[in-house]
C-alpha cells in the first residue's frame, strides 16, 4: 500500500540543496499551478469533504455497536427496571464493574437489541461512506485534469525554449545534460506531481481527520496514538537517513557499472581481438558485486520502513485494546467507541508511511523542477523583429549576393573568433574557405545562416540588413550540409526530404542520385523505407555524409553551404559529387569549406583564413603564384606522396 | 518469460527463499491472531469485567506484536538479499553472454538498448522480486488465514466473505484491464516525446538551418497532446479505483455489522468475535488489494524479462565450433576464397566473389570507394562477420573450424575509428599483452609516431585518458591504437583507414617505421588516400564489392581504370602519367 522501494530509491537521487533553494523551487511549482487556482481550491473542498464523510465512517459504526451491546447489556436486566435501578441492582450482588460499565450506557432494561435503531444507524453509516468515496472520486478527477494539464503545458514550455534558445546554449551545455532535463527530469517531475500532489493531500487530511475524530471520541486515547505519530515518524526518518546514503551509493556504483557496459560494448570488438575477454568480465563481476553490496543495504533498510511502521502501529493497537478494555469496564467509555478507535488507530498508520514515502518523492520531485526551471531560466536568443518588411527578393532560384562589411564575433569579450572581415559574393559565385583548424571558417559559415549574431559591421543579404531580417527569412535563402551528420528516426526517404516533405519520389531518388546515395540504399533490405535509429548505427560515417548532400541537394535553395561535407567520403565519390554539385550551383551562390584541397581548386574565389582574419583571397593560381599560406597548405598535402 | 527468468535466477536462493516464506507465514500468522485475543479481551474482560483478563491478554498481544516485528524484519533481509542477488546474477549472466557476441548482434540491440537492459531492466525485476518476495506471499496466507479466523469467528457470517472477495476481485479485474494496455501506451508516448526532444537538441542546427522550427513544434504537439490524453485517462481511472475499492471494503464492514448484529443478538455469537471478524475482513479485502498493486508491476518486469531474455536467448552469430582445429604451422597467411558477403534480405551483396590473398612479410593494401566493401572485407578475418558463401583462410584453416580466442591471438586490429579505453596510456598500450615491458611500450610508440606527444602528456605513460579516448586528438588517438595493436605482436596486422587523421607527413613516417617493425608480419591496410597505399607491396582496389584490380601502384595505373580515377582525384592527371 505504500509506496515502498520505488518511492525510496526515486528519493535517493536527490542531491543535498539548501532549504532556501527548495522553497524558491516549490513556490515557482505553486506558480504554474496558479492558472488551476480555482479548481484546486475545489479539488482542496472536494478532499476536506470527502475526508470529513469517511472519518465519521467508523464513528458511526461504533455507534451500530453501541446500540448492539447496548441491546445485549440490557436483555439480561430484569425488564421493567429502570437503568438507575438496574445499576444499583448489580452493585448490590457485587458486580461492580459491570455496574459501572452500565453507568455509562444508554438502555432500557429487559429490551433486547433495537434492530430498526441498528438499520438506521447502519444506513446513515453507508451513507456517510459512499458520499465520501463520491467526493473523494471528484477530487481525483479533478486534480488528474489539473496535474495533466499543468505537465502538458510544462512539457511544451520546455520545447519551445529549445526552440528559442541560442546556439550558444547547446555549445556550453552538454547535450547529454539538456537532454536529461528536459527528459529525465520532466518525466520525474510529472510522476512526483501526478502520484504525489494527490496522495499527499488526501493523507494529510486523513491524518487531521482522524486525529480529530480520536480526539473528540476519547482524549486519553488520542494521547496513545499521538505519542505513536512522532515515533512512526522519527523511526521512518532515522532509517531512511541511513538508506539515504546506501542509495547514493548503490546510484554512484550503478553510474560505475553502466560507465563500464558501455565501455566494454562501445569496444566490443577490440575486447575480443585483444583478448580480453575473462578481464573485462572479471572486472564487471568485481563492480557488480559492489553495486549488489549497496544494493543489498539500501533495500534492506528502506524495507524495514514498513515493518517497523507495522510494529509500532501494532503497539499501538494492543494499547487501546487494554487500555479501551480497561475503560469500557470501568464505563468510562463505549465498546463502540473502542472498535471505532481501534479502525481509526489502523487507518493512521498507512497514510504516516505514505506521507514519509511522499516526502521523498516529493524531494527527488523538486531537485528536477530547480533543474527544469535552470533550463527554462536560460536567456532566450534575441527576438527577431517584429516589424520585419525588409525582403530580400530571393526567390529560391536565382543566386544571392552575400557582404560583409567589418563583420567582428567573438565567444568571449577578449578573443575575437572573426575579426573584420569584409567580403562581397555575388549570385552565383562558388566561395571556397580554406585555412588551418581553428582559423574561424566554421564560425564564419555559421553567422551567414546567423546562428550567432555579430558583434559589430554589417551581414547583408541582396543588400539588406540580416537585422532587418527575421532569422527564418534569412536562413530560407540558405541549404546547407554541416560537419556533424545529422539523422533522425525515420526512413531513409524521410531523412532526405527533411527539407521539402511534400517532394515526390522522383525528386527524392533524383537527389539521391546525384548524391551517391541510391547505390547504397538499395544494398539494404528496405530501401527508401530503411528506418534509421538516431546515430544511424546501421549507416558508415561516409554514407551518413552522403545522405545529408542529398537532403541539401533536395532543398534547393539560392545559397549552398558545404561545411567539410564529403571528408569521410572517398576521393572518386567526392569528384562525382562535385561534378553533381556544379550542375546544382548553376546560378547559386555556394560557399565550400574543404580540408582536402583537391577540392576547392576550381571555385571563383579561395579565401585563406587564419585567426579569424581572411589572410588572402583569390583563385587558385593567383594563390599559388603568391607563395603564402595558401601555397604552403597545399604543397603540404602531397608531401606523403612524393617520398 | 518472467517466471521462467525468475525461477531460474531464485534457483541457487532456494534455502533461503524457503525461510523466507516460513518466516513470513509465522508473521501473518501473528498478525491474523492479534484481532482473535483482541476479541478475547472483549468477550472474556470487557464483558465479564474482568481488568486481570485484560492485563494478561494484553501481554500477550505484545509479546505476539514484538515477535511478529522481528521475523518482518529477518524478512525483509532475506528478501532484499535474494532479490538483489538474483538480479546481480542477472546482470552477470546479461554481460557475459554479449562478450560472446558476435559484432552483428551487439549492433542488432544497440550499445544503449544493452546497457538498458542490463541495468533498468534488471532493476525493474528487482523491484519486482523484492514485492513478490514479501507482499505476494503475504497477501495468499493473509487472505487464507483472514478467512480461516474469520470462519472461526462467525461461520454463519463468513458466507458475506463469498460476496465482498469475488466483487472486489472483479472490480480490480475490471480496472487493470482497462488500465494496463493504456498504461502501455502511455510508456511508448513518453518514449516518443524524449525522441523527439532529444532530437530537437542533436539536430538544433539542421532543424534552424532548414526552418523547421515550427515543424518540429508541430511533431512534438502531436506527441504532447497524445500522451496528455492517455495520461489523463489512466489517471482518472486510478481515481475512480481507490474510493471504489474503498467503498466495496466500507460497505463490507457496514454489512458484516448488519448481519453480525442479528447473530449477536439472536445469541448465537459473541460480540467481541464481531469486531474481530470486521478486522478480518478488512485484512482479506486488504491483502486482495496489495496482490493487486504488486500485479499492477507485473507488465513492466515481464516486459523487462522479455528484453532481458532476448539477450540471454540470442545464440551467437559467430561461435566456436565444436572441434576447433588447431593450424599446425601458423605463418600469418590470409586467404579469401570466392567470397561472398550479403547483409540478409538485402538487394545485392556488399562483396562479390573475392579471392585474393595476403602474404607474410608483404603489406596489402586495400582501397576503393565509399560503400565499397573494404571494412566489410578487413571484418571477416577476425571472424566479425562470417561471409556468405565462399571460405576465409587464416594460417591454413578456414576460420569457421578454428576457435575464435586463438584465431585473435593472431590479429592486431587498428579499427576505422580509433577507440581507446579508460585509464592511462599505458594500460590502453599493454590491453593486448599486459606482459610488454615499458622498452616495448615505447618502442611501439616510436613507430607510431607517437613517442613526442607521450612524452609530453603530463604522467607519460601513466598520463590518464577517457573513455573512448576522447582527452587526445583524433590524430594522436589512431596513433595510440596503432601503438597498441604494434605491442601486441601479432602476425597479422589489420589497419583500416586509420591514417586518415593524420597529416601527410607524419603518415609517411609511420609507414616507414612500420615496414621495419612489421617485416615478417601479414599487414593489411585499408585507406583512402593514394599517398597511404602506393608503396605497398600489394593494392587491391576494390569498386562496388568487386575486385577490379590487383597489383603494385605503376602495374594499376597502367591497366586499371577505376585506379587511374583515384590517384587522377587525388593527385592530378600529372600523377597518373
């Protein structure tokens, strides 16, 4: 009934955070709740209601039995008495306790059991039960709708904050992070709010009502169950301190055992040829043994929550059955009063570990909302224009004139990555960037689709200003194949046409041609209907590479950006390629970023990049005739060659 | 699937499984007798009036209350030890078996649906075992034993028993059939959202650079309405389930007290059998509900086992066979005999009838295009693959006689994309032979081209390095791997295109170096760059899974077109002449 090891081991992956931390993250979660207000306020009458109907429950039934051994008392006393006489009757013949027991009675002497007062007590008790669960039902209904939609919306806040986060962001951020938040975390975060929020609420109700039912039947009781309250509580406390640190460990252990899964299969193969087969299973059986020792422990101690729990609900009941005993002999107290507290006793119990198991939940619940909420808080990108009604006049056919004009970025104040580069392309004209690793060629591609905005100077596009420009407009104009090869879960058909959904086969497969990628695609089993997982696992780097040119081929816009596209592709393949890409270019403006020189040779204009800085600029043999960089790299590469 | 995964794994717990159970039927036993002296106290101190009955009962119920808390706690430890151990034995068993896969079937799951399965998955049967280890044996014997006592406490009675027990049976059925496929569905929801996402995030550039931002908005729309629509649905369900089952457990009570009452006052039972019964009743309608809950994980760890058992149940692709024959003169000699390779139901072959062979003390190299087959050939020598038809050859024996650990022994592998395990240089450098002395290490090194970057790295060769290698560069990770697969000392060396992140130069070197070290050796080399293979003894160029040329750089330029195409690619038509 509790929610035992799951809610436990959930609990366990909150990290330590101060209180302060905790209350600005539970306000914040109140906050997005705040839309809901009215309903949750109904959802909280709704609970008190339902609660208030089911703790008078066994009050009422105590009082069937009341009216039960009231009967029974009474049948045995000589009828026509008087209850007054009845007592006196049984003190005189010695039977005091049953003479005091009676004092506190409400009977008619020599009457037996009043079954008509027995129905109507019983009916009021059915009653009583069913309008509760009737309540209670409303609540849950009620809060299901909140919690969803309040999760439903949260899981679209984060979406479009990816959508509205800058580049930048993804660059600093691990992607495996980001997407453990907005994954992971969320996924907790809707359990905590969906499990929890509901329960907790209808446990800390049950517990004031009972408390208060037990209060107002007997205080001498009461006091019993109260003193067992806090021990049910330092007790679950007191152990899950303890399990706490076990399930850190067994968390940090599963992390060390995961890390050497994964290692062991990324390598698979090298394991085998190297033979290290037996080492590396040794090894695991050595890590796994820890994890099974912390395992071990944590379940341990976060199992004996329950038991303990048990005990001392136990002890508590064995308490107000003597102590209730000791009082309804003595008429200081209704057997009905009794039974009814010995329900509410074992009613008291379940929703204390409930709320204990909650608690913890709710701790792992809040650790994800503050990582959630760091993730929403993340500055947005700039916002485009709102008045945008600049146009470029590119329609998609034609090439387009790209100028910089003292265009400065940099990443960090003192370090600028493009540092005033001045540049006019005009329609049509192929562009080919060349320089060593880290010159800024990436970067410079990267502002043209405006990934980045510039620091200082002018980005123009057909003369207007990218400022004037919303994003989308300007990166319309643009088809690109970047370095990191990109595949979605999908069809291979689907993954080409990304850009243009609505093209038709024909268009797809004239793509894929032109890109070599229907040789390939037709080698396996499906075809255009492979699905492919989202590393592609069942694709080689080269192929990967190949399928991106496709989809930009497909894409079909004024200006062509090829960022390093064909470097896992072979050399013969690249040359058919680029024969492909100039029909393609015709009347296109496209910029090239090569390594392998070979390349580039025949583009309009090389411009040599170093330092962020367009050290020289011109074709191939103006560049060559200069003896500078541009000839020192590409001498370079046939030195191999000539040893 | 999961009982028979379960029953396996508790096979070696029996004994203390068995205790186990005893101890938990001793706890239900004492938790079913509290109500019973509870009724004593009533019937035999309360009315009797009796305070001395009620003392001595009392005592008891304590007594009874500690030794019932002492065998849930001796309980609880039996069942964490057994269920944690049972799953360890399963990760073991999960990790042991894939180290006898074949490289086809770890592609086939995928390095992150096998570390799913061994850890997740694993643990969701955990979760399992360490319920059914304790509430599902409780909730039978509480639910026997609740009847028993209840039949002891009023027979007549007890026949209220025959209908509360079937509705809320019923009742439960109801709801976790309605529940489960949906919940199901609520699982592969979620799954799609986080697909979505995280492909938002590994495709941010793509999806900005092609303007599918409102795309994407709209496919992860469709995923977030779908999943809040099922979601709600179960979880209203769930609202529905607990006040009605609270209801059906309510009313009972309402109604033993309605027919119980009659009896007590027809005379024919006692009232306190009366409280104790409405106890009972409540702790078989009790443990009917908690069976319930465990059952409620029931989907999920039988889902998990069935992954698990995938696993379990996959026979390796490649084995050894079953009387490895052992080649009696191992020279390094590698033959292909008219080999055929086809992934399965796959349009065309990815090789076609090749027959070639690499000698000792000669470097073989192997070029040609993207998608040509060249990795595909290099995978068959260690047995990665086995080929379709046609025979693999190794020291004279066809691979599929020989046992996989010896034929190993024989190969250095440089792998197309260099992976280097966590630790320091030096354990990455003695992986193959952990016997090499440090004069070996860097012997190996030097030819690698790699002793000047070691040398610097903070430590040398105790310098650490990341999984997978990825603290060094691309150029001085191959080098590492070569360096590795040269300190191993096989007789055949296999180097697929791992020289591409090296500059012209310094593969150049390598070369020069790796002739001297690799004299008697069968090398392989697999590249792209004309530059890498021109020196060998040996290329075969290899177009569209064929064999369209072999022989050394001048006899190919001379008489092999699609060579011709390459080096002209490379090298300008100056360089074919």
């Amino acid at each position: 009934m509790t929610m035992g090891p799951m809610g436990a081991m959930r609990g366990a992956l909150a990290p330590p955070r101060s209180s302060q931390d905790v209350r600005r993250t539970a306000r914040r979660l109140v906050q997005l709740l705040r839309p809901d207000r009215w309903r949750l306020w109904g959802a909280l009458a709704l609970g008190v209601t339902s609660v208030a109907f089911m703790v008078s429950g066994p009050q009422i039934l105590g009082n069937a039995t009341n009216v039960l051994f009231d009967g029974l008392v009474a049948k045995r006393l000589p009828a026509g008495t008087t209850q007054r006489q009845a007592e006196q009757f049984l003190r005189a013949h010695g039977h005091q306790q049953l003479a005091s027991m009676i004092a506190g009675m409400h009977l008619t002497p020599g009457v037996g059991v009043n079954i008509d007062q027995m129905g109507r007590v019983l009916g009021a008790a059915a009653l009583v039960y069913l309008v509760g669960a009737t309540f209670s039902y409303l609540q849950g209904y009620t809060m299901a709708g909140v919690t969803q939609r309040v999760m439903s919306q949260m899981r679209r806040d984060v979406e479009t904050k990816l959508s509205r986060l800058p580049l930048r962001y993804f660059d600093s951020h691990p992607h495996g992070d980001v997407l453990s938040r907005v994954t992971n975390d969320i996924d907790n975060l809707t359990t905590t709010i969906q499990q929890g929020l509901s329960q907790l609420l209808t446990s800390a109700l049950t517990v004031i009502g009972v408390l208060a039912m037990m209060l107002w039947i007997s205080p001498l009781l009461a006091v019993v169950a109260v003193i067992t309250i806090p021990l049910a509580f330092v007790v679950t406390v007191l152990i899950a301190r303890r399990s706490q640190v076990q399930f850190a460990a067994q968390w940090n252990r599963t992390g060390t055992l995961n890390g050497l899964v994964e290692e062991t299969h990324s390598g698979h193969e090298l394991v085998q040829v190297f033979g290290r087969r037996d080492a590396t299973v040794s090894e695991f059986t050595r890590q796994n043994r820890r994890l099974y020792e912390s395992s071990f422990r944590a379940q341990f101690l976060s199992g004996i929550v329950q038991p303990s729990v048990q005990f001392i609900s136990n002890l508590n009941y064995v308490v107000i059955a003597v102590v209730g005993g000791y009082r309804v002999a003595s008429g200081l107290l209704s057997l009905g009063a009794v039974t009814a507290f010995i329900q509410y006793s074992r009613q008291f119990t379940m929703p204390i570990t409930q709320i204990a198991g909650q608690m913890n939940m709710l701790q792992s619940g809040l650790a994800s909302a503050e990582r959630v909420f760091e993730f929403l808080d993340a500055p947005d990108e700039r916002a485009d224009r709102a008045d945008s009604d600049a146009r470029t006049g590119v329609d998609g056919t034609g090439g387009a004139r790209v100028t910089f004009e003292h265009v400065t970025f940099r990443y960090e104040a003192d370090e600028p990555l493009i540092d005033d580069v001045n540049l006019d392309v005009l329609p049509g004209q192929t562009i080919a960037i060349v320089g060593p690793t880290g010159a800024g060629k990436t970067t410079l591609v990267n502002l043209l689709v405006r990934f980045y905005e510039i620091d200082s100077g002018h980005l123009r596009l057909n003369g207007v200003d990218y400022r004037d420009l919303t994003r989308d407009e300007v990166r319309r104009c643009f088809a690109m194949v970047l370095q990191d090869t990109w595949v979605f879960a999908g069809s291979i058909r689907d993954n080409i046409a990304y850009a243009r959904p609505e093209a038709t086969d024909d268009e797809v497969i004239a793509a894929a041609i032109a890109a070599h990628v229907d040789n390939f695609v037709r080698t396996l089993p499906a075809g255009y209907e492979t699905q492919l997982d989202e590393d592609a696992s069942n694709l080689s780097s080269g192929q990967r590479q190949l399928l991106t040119i496709a989809r930009a081929f497909l894409a079909d816009q004024s200006v062509l950006i090829l960022d390093e596209a064909t470097s896992n592709v072979d050399t013969r393949t690249e040359v058919l390629i680029q024969e492909a890409m100039a029909r393609l270019r015709q009347g296109r403006t496209s910029f090239v970023i090569a390594h392998r020189l070979s390349t580039i040779r025949h583009a309009d204009t090389i411009l040599v990049m170093d330092h962020g800085r367009i050290v020289e600029q011109g074709d191939h043999e103006a560049l060559m005739a200069r003896r500078g960089l541009y000839f020192d790299l590409y001498n370079s590469q046939f030195a191999g060659a000539e040893t | 699937m999961l009982t028979r995964l379960v029953l396996r794994h508790l096979r070696p717990y029996r004994r203390p499984v068995a205790l186990l159970v005893v101890l938990l039927m001793a706890q239900t036993v004492g938790n079913l007798y509290l109500p019973n002296l509870n009724a004593d106290i009533i019937n035999g101190g309360v009315v009797a009036g009796n305070l001395h009955y009620i003392l001595r009962t009392g005592v008891w119920m304590l007594l009874l209350t500690l030794a019932v808390g002492a065998f849930a706690v001796v309980a609880v430890f039996f069942a964490s030890r057994v269920s944690m151990a049972a799953g360890a034995d399963m990760r073991g068993a999960i990790f042991t078996r894939v180290q006898s896969f074949a490289a086809r079937d770890v592609n086939a799951f995928g390095t992150a649906s096998l570390i799913t399965r061994n850890t997740n998955d694993v643990q969701q049967i955990q979760i399992f075992l360490q319920m059914a280890l304790t509430v599902m044996v409780i909730a039978p014997i509480m639910s026997v034993g609740g009847i028993i006592m209840a039949l002891h406490e009023g027979a007549r009675l007890s026949v209220l028993l025959l209908v509360t027990v079937p509705v809320m049976a019923i009742f439960i059925g109801a709801v976790m059939i309605r529940v489960i496929p949906q919940f199901r569905s609520m699982q592969l929801k979620i799954d799609r959202i986080n697909q979505v996402l995280r492909e938002q995030i590994t495709g941010v550039r793509v999806i900005r650079a092609f303007v599918r931002t409102r795309y994407e908005a709209d496919r992860f729309e469709v995923a977030n309405a779908s999943l809040t629509t099922t979601a709600l649905r179960v979880n209203r369900v769930f609202a529905l389930a607990m006040p009605a089952m609270m209801t059906i457990l309510n009313l009972s009570s309402v109604a033993v007290i309605w027919f119980g009452g009659r009896f007590v006052s027809e005379g024919s039972m006692p009232i306190g059998n009366l409280t104790a019964f409405l106890t009972y009743i409540l702790q078989i309608l009790l443990s009917v509900m908690m069976a319930v809950m465990v059952a409620i994980l029931v989907p999920r760890a039988a889902a998990s086992a069935e992954r698990i058992e995938a696993v379990l149940d996959t026979t390796p692709a490649v084995a050894d066979p079953s009387t490895p024959v052992t080649p009696s003169a191992p020279s390094g000699l590698v033959q292909l005999r008219d080999v055929v390779f086809a992934y399965p139901g796959s349009e065309r072959p990815v090789l076609e009838n090749l027959t070639v062979d690499f000698e000792p003390g000669a470097t073989s190299a192997i070029i040609g295009g993207t998608g040509s087959g060249k990795t595909t050939l290099v995978n068959l020598i260690p047995r990665f693959f086995d080929a379709t038809s046609g025979a693999v050859v190794v020291n004279g024996v066809d691979v599929r006689d020989q046992a996989l650990e010896p034929l190993w022994a024989e190969i250095g592998l440089v792998p197309q994309t260099a992976y280097l395990f966590s630790g320091t240089v030096e354990s990455n450098l003695r992986f193959g032979r952990p016997e090499a002395t440090d004069a070996e290490l860097w012997r190996a090194l030097e030819v690698a081209q790699a002793r000047d970057f070691v040398a610097t790295m903070p430590g040398g060769l105790d310098a650490p390095i990341d999984q997978g290698g990825t603290n060094v560069s691309g150029g001085q990770r191959q080098r590492l791997a070569i360096a590795r697969a040269l300190v191993k000392r096989p007789r055949i060396y296999l180097f697929d295109d791992c020289f591409s992140a090296l500059d012209a130069a310094t593969d150049a070197r390598l070369r020069a170096a790796l002739i001297d070290e690799t004299a008697d050796a069968t090398v392989v080399i697999v590249a792209q760059r004309v530059s890498t293979v021109m020196h060998a003894d040996r290329i075969v160029v290899l177009d569209d899974g064929r064999i369209v040329g072999v022989g050394t750089h001048h006899h190919l330029l001379a008489d092999c077109e699609p060579y011709r195409e390459i080096v002209i690619s490379q090298l300008g038509a100056a360089a074919a002449t």
